[in-house]
C-alpha cells in the first residue's frame, strides 16, 4: 500500500521564460502583450554602453511603445535606488517594466514594482510573503546568468544598517523572462567568474537544502554539472557562444531550484560581507563555500557525496573521511582555480567586525534552511578562517 507520509509537500513557483539565442527580440511583442502603454527600462551604465539597452529600445520602437530609460542603478542595489526608481516609474505613467541587465539590475526593478503598487518603503517588504499587492508585469532580459530573472527572491541594501535584506514572495516572479544567452557574449571575465561562481553555490546549496524536492535536486544537480564543466572554459574563452549557452542553461537551472529550494550558510554569510564591503556577490560566495561544505558534510554527507559525483569523483568504495576530504578537495579546487583564472584578491577585513557580521548573517532567511543548525560563534568561526 502506497504511503502518502513519505512525500513531503513542495510548491514549485517559476514565470514563464523564453531560452535561446535571439529570445531578447521577443521583448516588444512581450511587452505588448502585456497590454503596455508605456514601459518602465530598469537597466545600468555598463549595459547601456554594451548596447544591450539599445537593441531592447529598438524591439519597443517597432511595436510602437513609448519607454521611460531609469539606469540609476549599482551593483548591490540600494533601497534608495528603489524607491527613485518608483517614483520616476509613477511620474512617468509606465504600466510596465523591462529589466536589461544583471541580478542588481533586476532586483532593483523587482522593488521598483512592488514600491509602485504598495506605496512603502521597500525594506518594509524584507522577509516572507509581505507583499500584499503585486507589482506591474515585469519582463526581464538577464544579461549575466544569476537565476534572479526566474526566482521569488530580490536583495535590496539597506546602506544604513549595511545590511543586504531579502525579500520572498511569489509576487516577484517575473512574468516572463527572456534568457538570450547572446547577452552573455561581453560579459568581463571577472563578472563571468563572480556570477558563475554564484550559479554554482545556487546549485549547491539548493541541493542539501532542508526544503529541496525531488525536482529541485534535478534540476541542481544538472546545473552544477553544466556550471563544473564549462565556467572555467568560459572565463578562458568567454567569446564562445556554445560555452556561454551553457553556461547560461546551468544558471537557469540553479535559479529554479534555488527558487523553489532556497539556499544556506555561504548566502547568509556573503549577504552579511556584501552589506559591509559591497563588493560583487559572487566573489563572497567563493570565499565562503569550502568552508560551508566542510561545515555542513557531516549532516548530509550522502548529499555532499552526490555533488561529488556529480563532478567528476569516483567515491565507490571510499571511507567516508576520505569522501569527505575528496568532496572538500574538488570544490575548493574549482574555486581556487577560477581565483587564479582571474587574479582575484584575498578578501580582508578588521577582526573586530567579525562579530558584528556573524550576528548579522545569523538574521538571513536563509539560515532557516541550512542542512545543519548554525549559531553565532559558527558563523564568526567560518568568518575568522575564511577572511
């Protein structure tokens, strides 16, 4: 007789995306569809200057749509951008928004939206299913690979507190997301590596996350086998489009899965570090994984092994301190060597912030879902070895 107990419940949330090469044209007929009158482009200067932006605007010209251009945005964006976003969105009569540009880019118009139709501050929204209204339809054209263009999850800095806040609701799904992986081609190969290396830590800790599903784990383990094989050839070739496809599909998957998994302890703690230093997300997450992993093992060794496998690793027959260490090894391995790939620095801050930044991180949702319980002096512990 079937046993109903062993199947947990798990809700799977995605929009409705377009992936492949050329999916950026679509965004006029999106948009009009949509039933626009006149669109909102959140994007930023480096886009601009790539031209992404322009193809877009040329897409909206041929249906006829009237646009508004707001392009205040940084990397790590701050509530204020937000709420200066909202407003130019109100005063200029838009009822939709278009995204061209990386997770900053789009997290700052996920908030620009919901700001639009909640009429509060944005850090108002920080936490779990806070928002009451939905935001205005919002298409996306990601142009790094993150998985924020198809997930539930915006990150919005509050500058005051120096604190990265995350917001997660279903209400910042996008509607729909066009996934061009052409859009990847000038990408730098610093923020290849960054938003690579964040893919891969989405993948991961989706995977032994306490919320993760049969479908999520396919998808993630998929996603790391992609981002494993093909991210290091990309830093070393980022003008080859079937690397970036690649690249680009591993990232979609991670996105889902973390979407509908969430994430651990390397989040909460680069979300803690990114707050203080505001340096790129994904640089913080290589900092943080191996020490996350061997933090974690013990309470889910079989998934950790999983990865392993799921890599490259022979683990048959193995001791389990030696699958341990084996596991450990490779990925530390992976993220030291796209380090080197890209002449990343060593990470330095005071030791007195350490406690200030461990308190912090213990107050991400993401702690929730951590396969092992973490405290304060954990998270202060991994923040002494790892900085």
């Amino acid at each position: 007789m079937f046993d109903s107990s062993l199947i947990e419940l798990r809700k799977f949330v995605a929009p409705e995306f377009i992936f492949g090469n050329g999916a950026l044209k679509l965004v006029g007929q999106c948009a009009k569809n949509f039933g626009a009158s006149k669109v909102l482009i959140v994007t930023d200067q480096g886009i601009i200057r790539e031209e992404w932006t322009g193809k877009v605007i040329k897409c909206l010209d041929e249906e006829g749509l009237p646009y508004a251009l707001f392009s205040d945005v940084t990397p790590n964006p701050r509530a204020e951008e937000v709420m200066t976003g909202a407003k130019y969105y109100q005063n200029e009569g838009c009822n939709v928004i278009v995204a061209v540009g990386g997770g900053s880019v789009i997290d700052c118009a996920k908030g620009i939206g919901i700001v639009s139709k909640n009429h509060q501050n944005i850090l108002d929204f920080a936490g779990v299913d806070l928002i009451q209204v939905p935001g205005p339809p919002l298409i996306c054209v990601p142009t790094t690979g993150v998985g924020v263009d198809i997930s539930q999850f915006a990150v919005i800095t509050d500058i005051e507190k120096e604190m990265k806040m995350c917001l997660c609701s279903k209400t910042l799904v996008p509607d729909v997301s066009l996934i061009d992986p052409d859009t990847t081609l000038t990408l730098p190969v610093d923020q290849t590596a960054y938003t690579g290396i964040d893919a891969f830590t989405h993948a991961l800790e989706a995977y032994v996350s306490n919320a993760s599903s049969p479908l999520t784990d396919l998808l993630a383990l998929d996603a790391m086998k992609l981002l494993y094989s093909y991210l290091i050839s990309t830093i070393r070739e980022p003008k080859n489009p079937e690397h970036r496809l690649k690249i680009a599909l591993g990232s979609l998957e991670a996105g889902l899965a973390f979407s509908n998994a969430s994430l651990g302890l390397a989040h909460a703690l680069s979300h803690s570090l990114g707050g203080k230093t505001d340096l790129p997300h994904g640089e913080c997450n290589a900092v943080f994984i191996p020490y996350v992993v061997r933090f974690n093992y013990d309470a889910v060794s079989e998934r950790y092994n999983q990865i392993g496998e799921a890599v490259g690793l022979d683990l048959e027959g193995l001791s389990q301190y030696r699958k341990k260490t084996m596991v450990i090894d490779k990925i530390s391995g992976f993220q030291q060597e796209i380090e080197a790939l890209c002449k990343l620095e060593k990470i330095r801050i005071s030791k007195e912030d350490i406690p200030v930044l461990a308190r912090k991180a213990m107050k991400s949702l993401f702690i929730v879902t951590n396969p092992r319980p973490v405290g304060v002096e954990d998270a202060a512990e991994i923040f002494r070895k790892a900085i």
